[in-house]
C-alpha cells in the first residue's frame, strides 16, 4: 500500500464523494457533453449501489483474454474442479462465482452448485445485504459456496484461513469472437472490488489490454493485480524477463505500484501467494471501498477536466451597463423620453397659452398618444394588456439586442467552458425580449397623474385677463356706440394718461401674451424634467426585463458551474 498525500477534502468520507460527485453531474447536466457525464452518472449510481450491499464481502474477478488460464487459476484457488478449464476457445460464457465464507453459511445455503440458472434451493434463507445480494447485483448466477466445515478446524488443505468473505469470480473472456463475452465480462470489470489481470507470455504486451483496460485504472493501483500465468513454460530467466517487462508494462500505464506475480495453474506454483493476497485483501474489506473511492476520483478529475477548476468568474458591472444602455436603443427609449417632453410642452402650451389661440397648439398631435402612449394609456401593473405603438422590434432592433445579449453572456461566461457559454447563451435568449421590452415602456407611467399646479394658476390668470381684455373692448363698443348716437359722452376715467379700457384692452392682450410667454419657458423646463424622470423609469424597466431574462439566467449558469467545480473537487481530492 502507498502512502498518499492528504489533500484538502481528502478527509470527505467516502459516502460524502458520491454525493458531491452527483451534485456535480446535476450541476453539469445539459451544460457538459454526455460523454463527461454518462460515465460520471454511472459511476454515482454504481457507487451507491455497491456502498448498500455488504462490505463484509470482497468481489475478486479473474480478468483476461481468452486462454490466458483464468478458469484453471480459479479452480486452483478453490482447491477444486468448479470451472471447466478448455481447450476449445472460448471456454467460458458465463460468469461464475465461489464463496468462502463462514458468513456465506448464514446468508446462503452451502454445498457445491454447478450449472446454469439463479440459485435458490428451497429453504434458501436470502438475507439482504449478505453475498447472495451481492452477486445477484452482479447478475452472477452460478455460485458455489464452499462447503462449510463442521469445526473452525476442517477446512480443506489451504483454505484454514480463509473463512473471510471472499467472493471470486471467474469471467468470460473480453477478447474473443464472443462479443457477448465482452460484454458481460466489461459489465463486471467496472463493478468487482478488486481485479485480477490474468496474461499469459504470448498476450501480456497487448495493445489493447493496456489501453483499453489497464490506462484507465491508473487510479486503482490499490485494487489491481497482475498475474503471468503460464509460468512453468518459461524457464527461470525468461519468467524474470516477462515479470520485469509486465511490470514496466504497467508502470507506463499508470500501475507502477501493483504487484506482479508469476503463477502456473497446472504446476501450482504461485497460486498459495495468490490466494494469501487475495484472503488479506478480503480479509482487509478495504478492497470495495478503495475500488469506488477510485472511481469516484477518476470520474470526478474527468468532470474536472471538462469543467474546469477555481471559483466561477465575477460578473463585472460594465457589462450589464453597457447591456442595458444597448437595450434601451434597442427598445426606442430615446424617442420615448423625446416624445414625453414634446407632449409636456404641448399639453403645458395648451394650459398656459393665450386663450383665443391656445386651440392651434390643440390641434396638434400628441406625440405620446402617437407612440401609444401617455397618460391614461395602458394598465398601470398589467403591461401585458397593452402594445405600444412604438416601432415594432424589426430586425435591425432585434439583431442588435441579440448582440447584446450575447457580448453580455461571453463577458460574464468568459474563462467558462465553452459548452457552458453555449448553454448560457440558449438560456439568455433573446426571443421574446422586443415584446418584453415594449411591455415594460407599456408599463411605465410616463405623465404624472395631474398636472403641475402652476399651469392651473396660470391658465386661470390667462382668462381672467380675457375677461379684462373683453370688458376693455365691451367698454369701448359702448363709448364708440355713445358717440355714434351723439348722446352725451359718459366721462371715461384716464389711467396714465390713456382711456381705462383702452389700458384694460391692450394691457389684457399684452399681459396674457407675457404669461403665455412665461408659461412656455416654465413649460420647457418641466417638460425636461418630466422627460429624465421618465427615462428614469424606462431604465428601471429595461432592468427588470434585463435582470429577468438575461442577468439572472446568465447568473445561474454561473452558479452551477461554480456547484459542479466545486462538487468534482471535493470529489477528487
Ligand atoms: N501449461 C499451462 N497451461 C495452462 C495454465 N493455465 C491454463 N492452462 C491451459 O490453458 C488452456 C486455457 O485455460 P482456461 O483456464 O480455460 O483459460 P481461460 O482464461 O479460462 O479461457 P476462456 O474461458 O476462454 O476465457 C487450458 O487448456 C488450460 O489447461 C498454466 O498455468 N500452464
Ligand atoms: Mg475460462
């Protein structure tokens, strides 16, 4: 056993590194391709499943290429003919399991069971959690449980020590013309505790066994062995060479540390420091957790990988300034807060103006109504019952918000996976945003309620200098009359040296126009006013709309990355 060095999270417990494995997958999921995440699901779901069943029990396969002696090592540690070696090949279709255990006894009826089919004699008590669990998750259907012996003393010659709840299989071939073989024996090469590489001289150096299988364990130095059978037709200096060579073999591999044993099933020679290992192992009950903790790491440094390491980035302020700012072009808002200060200024001529002529400023247009807008428009609360009548979201509008949109995810996602910034993008898309947008200038109060007092006050002052004005006339109609009558002229005061309603008429004219005058300066300045406030608003609007649609998508992307980082790392100290 090696030491390792403890990283930070290497304290996790094991049941701790599968759960922060799956949050990562979760995290990840439609995010990160699926051949990241298959596997890395797969390896959760094993986990759990092999951490539920017994960890009394130590899964031992025999693994290897057809020929390579697996059956006829797997009856030399059984001390008895269960497999039937061959010399036909492929031999051996079927998985096939020995139990020695004075556990087994309890959890399985004993006595040596040869053939096809699940095995449950009658009276068979099936404990869960026991080995017939285990196995029966392995879909391992033929299963021998050694005889178990009256005393704790009469176990067959080599096996006294070996009441410890190893579980050996003996596995079909991954090589031959059998693919079915393959595939039953890769289904149990990810899910046994420990592996037992079984290569013969002609085989060891196969491409494809160290690339296809043994590349891939270089995590689980702890749960492999590697065993050249066929030793007793080598002499002792080429049985040297072969070891030395396998085990360099395997050092290039990643599997510089696993022991490399040199076995003959047909001499014997071997097979007692085989066993001893395989009992200690078993007797150790490290072996599945090991193996797991394995996968787990392996899994979680592929989701790394993908992923990425480190805190997730900061979105910078600027960036969705500058979304906002393109947004509100986009949405017309300028022409809005330009139509709200022609319509103040409007409305305030049509208040304050000079009454005979105020009805020309009438006349024209509001520019708000025009857009659709304005006072008493749409429903304060319920922007989605109204449409504006600004210029639909054309083209050139909508390419230049989805620009925006997307110059804000690849600001925000920069530093990110790739597929992550794809996943960003689709999430923070930019259909809809024109009817979004429009909803919310919809929304938005842009008049205030009641008009500003000063233009009542003025518009009052304006008729009652009308009214002077009319008497001032009325009284001249009447003196012009008086003198058109020859009757006797009525003495008309003189104020200033000129006929009162001569002062009355024109100072009338002349003081309304000068109000008129004032109520259009004092108009202009509130219509500025009115037209800030309003773009005020509109921004405020266009923020909501771009909080919802794109910085809070965009912020959640950003979170599951930051939840799967951190998952795969704790899962792979
Ligand atoms: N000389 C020698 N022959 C062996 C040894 N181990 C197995 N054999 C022979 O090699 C042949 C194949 O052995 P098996 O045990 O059937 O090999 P296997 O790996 O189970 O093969 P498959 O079931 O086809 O995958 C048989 O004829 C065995 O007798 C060994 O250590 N030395
Ligand atoms: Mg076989």
């Amino acid at each position: 056993m090696t030491a390792r060095r403890r990283s930070p999270g290497s304290g996790l417990d094991l049941a701790a590194r599968i759960e922060a494995l799956d949050d990562a997958v979760v995290a990840a999921r439609g995010r990160l391709s699926d051949a990241v995440l298959e596997p890395a699901t797969s390896v959760v779901e094993r986990a759990r499943a092999r951490m539920a069943l017994s960890g009394d029990y130590t899964v031992v396969a025999l693994a290897g290429s057809t020929g390579s002696g697996k059956s006829s090592l797997f009856n030399a540690l059984a001390g008895a003919d269960l497999a039937v070696p061959g010399v036909r090949r492929p031999t051996t279709g079927q998985p096939m399991a020995a139990v020695w255990s004075a556990l087994a006894t309890t959890d399985m009826p004993t006595g040596a069971v040869r053939g096809a089919g699940r095995y449950a004699p009658p009276g068979a008590e099936v404990r869960s959690g026991g080995a017939h669990a285990l196995l029966d998750w392995l879909e391992v259907d033929v299963r021998h449980v050694l005889e178990a012996p009256a005393s704790g003393t009469d176990w067959p010659p080599g096996l006294a020590a070996v009441a410890t709840g190893l579980v050996l299989l003996d596995l079909p071939d991954h090589d031959s013309v059998e693919t079915a073989h393959r595939v039953l024996a890769e289904r149990l090469y990810e899910r046994v505790d420990l592996l037992v590489w079984v290569v013969d001289p002609q085989k060891y150096a196969d491409a494809a066994l160290h690339v296809r299988y043994l590349r891939p364990l270089a995590a689980h130095a702890d749960v492999v062995v590697l065993v050249l059978n066929h030793a007793d037709r080598l002499s002792a200096d080429e049985r040297g060479r072969c070891v030395a060579d396998l085990a360099r073999l395997a050092a290039q591999d990643g599997l510089g540390t696993v022991p490399v044993l040199a076995t003959s099933a047909r001499t014997g020679e071997g097979i007692a420091d085989l066993r001893e290992r395989l009992v200690d192992a078993a007797r150790r009950r490290a072996a599945a957790t090991d193996r797991v903790r394995a996968d787990v790491r392996t899994a979680a440094r592929s989701v790394l990988a993908a992923c990425g390491a480190g805190p997730a980035p900061l979105v910078e302020r600027d960036a969705r300034r500058r979304l906002v700012d393109e947004l509100e072009q986009a949405a017309g808002i300028p022409a809005v807060a330009e139509a709200v200060r022609r319509s103040a200024t409007r409305r305030a001529h049509v208040a304050t103006g000079w009454p005979p002529t105020r009805w020309l400023a009438s006349m024209r247009a509001d520019p708000l109504r025009r857009l659709g807008l304005g006072a008493g428009r749409g429903t304060p609360g319920r922007p989605d019952l109204s449409r504006t009548s600004l210029p639909p979201f054309g083209p050139v509008a909508r390419s230049r918000a989805s620009s925006a949109v997307r110059a804000y995810c690849d600001a925000a996602m920069s530093g990110t996976p790739d597929s992550w910034v794809l996943s960003a993008r689709a999430r923070a898309t930019a259909v809809g945003l024109g009817d979004a947008l429009d909803q919310a200038v919809a929304g938005t109060r842009l008049v205030a309620a009641r008009p500003p007092a000063w233009w009542r006050t003025l518009g009052w002052l304006q008729w009652a200098l009308l009214v002077v004005v009319v008497v001032g006339l009325g009284w001249l109609g009447l003196l012009a009359g008086a003198s058109y009558a020859r009757l006797p002229e009525p003495t008309t005061p003189i104020w200033w040296g000129v006929p009162a309603p001569t002062v009355l008429a024109i100072g009338g004219v002349l003081a309304g126009v000068l109000v008129a005058l004032t109520g259009r300066l004092l108009g202009a300045v509130g219509a500025r006013r009115a037209a800030s406030r309003a773009r005020r608003h509109l921004r405020l609007a266009v923020e909501v709309v771009v909080g919802e649609r794109v910085v809070d998508p965009v912020s959640a992307e950003l979170l599951a990355l930051a939840q799967c980082r951190d998952g795969a790392q704790r899962a792979a100290a």
